[in-house]
C-alpha cells in the first residue's frame, strides 16, 4: 500500500514538472507572438542565411566528379621547352662554375643565362635586374643544393590527397595533374641535369645523355570527387553560422528572464529544470526547422554526395541542439544579455573556423578529438569528414583511413556528449554560482 501511494506521489511530481514545462513554454510562444518585430528579425537573419549559403553553393559551389583516367606518358625528362628564366647560383667558386659548366650543356638550356654570386643574399639584386623567372641554386656543398624559384608556378600549391580539391583535371581532352607540375614545368628537368653534373665531376662519368631520357608517366588514377576549393569553405562557414540568429535570441532571452523570474519561480515554488526546458523545446523546434532546410542545400548543391539526407541532418541537427545548452551556459556565466549573445556567437565562429585545419588534415588525431569538446569545431570536423569521404571513396585503403564512415558516427556521438555536457555544466554553475537575488 505505501509502495502505492510512493507511486502516486512520484506521477503527480512528473506530471507537476511537465505542468510547469507546458506553461512556461506557452508563456514564452506568447512572448514571441507579442514581440513579433523582434520574432520577425530573427526568422528574417536566419532565412536570410539560409538564403545565401544556396546562392553560393547554387552560383559559386563546383563539384568535379573526376572518372577514372588511364595511364599517360609525359615525354621524355629533355622534353621541357621554356625560355622565360635564367639561372643563378651560389656560392661562385671553382666546383660550383664547373658544375654549372656541365649543366648548361643539357639540351634544354641552350641559351639560357646563368649567373654565379657569392652568397644568396646577394641574389636579391637578380629581382631588380630581370623580369623574368629566376631558377636560382644554392649549394651547401658539393653533392647537397636547394632549388628555389622566384615565381614559385613550378610546384604544385596544392599537397595531393591532403586537400578536396581536385589534384587532377580532363580539359580539352588532356589529362593534367598538380604533380605532373613538377615534370612540366622543369623540377624534375633542373633537378636531373645537375644531378648529372655532380655525377660527372665526382665520377669523371657522364650521365646526362641517360637522365635526360628518362620517360615520365602519370599512373593510373582511379574516379575521384572533389569540390571546388575556397568556395567550399565559405560554404561550410555560411553553415556554421546558420543557427546564429536563433541562438544569439535565446542566449538574450535566456540572460534577461534568469534576473526576473528565477526569485518568482522561487517564490511559487517551481523547478528551475522546467525554465531551460521549456526555452530548450521552443528552440529545439526552430533549429529542426533550420537543419531541414540546411540539409536539403547541402544534399540538391552535391556539397556532400555520398553520404544520404538522413546522416546531414542528423549532424545538422545535433550541431543546433548542441549550441542551445552552450547559450544557457553562457548566460549563467555573463549577465549581460547582448554581452552573452555576442560572446555565443563569437565563440561558435572562433570554434567553428578552427576546424578547418580538420579539413585540410593540418591536425594529428588525438588533438582533433580532443578539440570536438567544443561542438562548433566537432560540426566543422564532421562537415570535412563527409567532404573526405566522397574524395577518397576510392581510396585503396579506405577501410583503414582516418576518414572510415564509422568516424562520423563518432562525431555526431561527440556532438550529443557536448550538448550533455554543456547542459550539467549549466545546472551545476547554476547552482553555486551567486545570484543577484
């Protein structure tokens, strides 16, 4: 019997707690009905966000989905014809005019200047003096130099298979390939002529006729995605920011209803859990609404391809529930209402940017899990780990590779641990943080 009435008891509090949930949630959709120039801004930024972020992916966003391309022969290492450089090279001594003599018997570098200076410091002076591209070779000693070119077009900008840009392209019928730059653009030509220079002083053997043959050949490169660079990235910004205005209103909302109604609810006898609960709900169902939208961008602009509807939302998604517990937090610690939406959204900006060292895999792995603590870079992380997957879809060892589709399960796991965690910080610092009443 006293099991019982232990039951009743306990429904009537679950039922009281859903009670003062419901109506603190009617009493804040009333107060979005009555401010409605306000509840009008913020649909508006939101929707105006939202709006951007497809004309970039609609207008600027380039999705090159790459076939598969046959091995191709580059020609042979004395094949490169370019007349726009001179040589020049220090320190000027003996072995290094020799070594120098020899290069400039290579068949590609007749007629080219070469200039010898005594330190590399010097060298500066062939800026002023030329218009013209400076190959310029500094020797540590005999067998060791470094190749440095002003105009820097000689070597690929771009690390293959370390960004989502495309490493290769078929235009016109041609194959070209960042790496090949390399072989057209001289590298390997400067490279393998004083090579064979070296050899010849050293040895007394001549090589150049065999390193000038040798024949280059781009291998075999199976189908690829990869998306249009920069424009990417401000896509993925647009993204991070998306949920902004809603998050910037609730941290306001949230900071100034914490000083006039946390005594009232004392007062009458009400659980502070029903308050969060209730701002929570509300923007809960603004951000499912957000994330919808996002998601159908993302999947119609082929940002992500592999990766269904369901698994962007839910990342969208999460990302906005999470970013609801971090404004609560927020406003327990900063009692400004405007100072606490600005810190928000300069912290989920801050955030969210770092993680695109993520996307350009600038970052070891233990470091970059740490970092998803923070739920702006865990969204931005998840984001390059779907871009990763459509670009290494192909990858031999795709099962191995740190961007395994079990992984972005394990960011959209982290980005409901940051909610939790953001949510017990918040009623703890609640608690015994002192308030002004």
């Amino acid at each position: 019997m006293s099991h019982q009435n232990n039951w009743v008891k306990m429904s009537k509090r679950h039922i009281s707690m859903g009670q003062q949930t419901w109506a603190l949630l009617c009493k804040n959709c009333l107060k979005k009905w009555r401010m409605k120039r306000q509840t009008f801004l913020e649909w508006f930024f939101s929707f105006l966000l939202v709006l951007f972020t497809y004309l970039i992916s609609s207008n600027l966003h380039q999705v090159i989905d790459s076939p598969q391309m046959s091995a191709m022969e580059l020609g042979h290492v004395d094949h490169f014809n370019d007349s726009n450089y001179a040589i020049a090279f220090a320190p000027d001594s003996k072995t290094t005019r020799e070594i120098m003599h020899k290069v400039a018997s290579a068949p590609f570098m007749k007629g080219r200047t070469i200039i010898g200076w005594p330190d590399e410091k010097s060298m500066n002076e062939l800026d002023l003096n030329y218009s013209i591209d400076s190959v310029r070779v500094i020797f540590n000693d005999t067998f060791s130099y470094h190749l440095k070119f002003s105009w820097g077009h000689r070597i690929p900008k771009i690390k293959e298979h370390r960004d989502h840009s495309a490493h290769c392209q078929a235009i016109n019928g041609k194959i070209t390939c960042k790496s090949s730059t390399f072989w057209e653009k001289g590298f390997v030509a400067f490279q393998a002529a004083i090579n064979a220079a070296i050899i010849e002083i050293t040895t007394n053997h001549s090589v150049m006729e065999k390193l000038m043959s040798v024949t280059g050949i781009n291998m075999k490169i199976l189908p690829f995605v990869a998306q249009g660079g920069v424009t990417t990235d401000f896509f993925i910004f647009f993204c991070i920011i998306s949920f902004s205005a809603f998050i910037y209103n609730v941290s306001v909302n949230v900071t100034q209803e914490r000083q006039c109604i946390k005594p009232l609810m004392t007062m009458m006898g009400l659980q502070e859990s029903a308050f969060w609960l209730s701002w929570g709900l509300m923007y809960a169902g603004f951000v499912l609404i957000m994330a919808t939208l996002m998601a159908l961008i993302v999947k119609s602009s082929q940002v992500v391809i592999v990766a269904g509807f369901v698994m962007v939302f839910t990342l969208f998604l999460l990302y906005g529930l999470s970013l609801i517990p971090l404004a609560f937090l927020m406003s327990v610690l900063i009692r400004k209402p405007f100072l606490t939406g600005l810190v928000v959204f300069l912290l989920t900006v801050f955030w969210g940017s770092l993680g695109f060292a993520a996307l350009y895999r600038h970052l070891p792995a233990f470091l970059e899990w740490t970092l998803c603590l923070l739920s702006p870079f865990a969204f931005t992380a998840g984001m390059a780990q779907l871009i990763h997957l459509d670009y290494d879809i192909n990858s031999n060892d795709h099962l191995n590779s740190s961007n395994n589709p079990h992984l972005i399960i394990a960011t959209l796991f982290m980005l409901v641990f940051d909610a939790v965690l953001y949510l017990v910080l918040t009623l703890y610092l609640n608690k015994i943080l002192p308030s002004k009443y």
